[in-house]
C-alpha cells in the first residue's frame, strides 16, 4: 500500500498501527516518488535474518571455492589504508 507524506503528516504514526493490519508494508511517496517503506518490527527482523543468511550462504561459497586470503589484523589493516591512499 502506499501513502503520501502529506497523510502521515496529517495523521501521524498512529496511521501505521491500523494499516500495518492489513497490509505486510507500506510504501511513503514523497512529491510523487516511493521514498520510505514502513514494516512491522517482526517482518523486518524476517528480512534481516533473511539478509545475513544469504551473506553467511555466499561466504561459505567463497571459502569452497578458495575466494579468500589469510592475512593479519595488521596485514589487513595496511592494505586498507594503502587502498584509501590509491582513491585519493
């Protein structure tokens, strides 16, 4: 569903409890363009585990195929910051 911000403005957060009801998201069009979506705290923590279980899957992808490098914390550390300096 979406709404304006001029609703929200008029209406307040309390708009959100009664259409979070029926709706699983609700999308905020500022002037004209979807710019916000509003989720119930438990459907994003669905999405947000969803999201580190995809990372964690990919990562386990790059260990099985040898897409990494072991390095210290210092090593590390050095390449950042010679890489910082390159984008300077």
């Amino acid at each position: 569903m979406t709404i304006s911000a001029n609703e929200v403005k008029k209406r307040g957060v309390s708009l959100f409890d009664t259409l979070l009801e029926r709706f699983d998201e609700l999308i905020i069009n500022v002037r004209g363009k979807d710019k916000y979506v509003v989720l119930d705290i438990e459907r994003y923590k669905e999405f947000r585990a969803n999201e580190l279980d995809l990372a964690y899957m990919q990562t386990m992808k790059d260990i099985e195929k040898g897409n990494y490098k072991a390095q210290s914390a210092a090593e590390h550390i050095a390449e950042l910051e010679a890489d910082l300096k390159d984008e300077l």
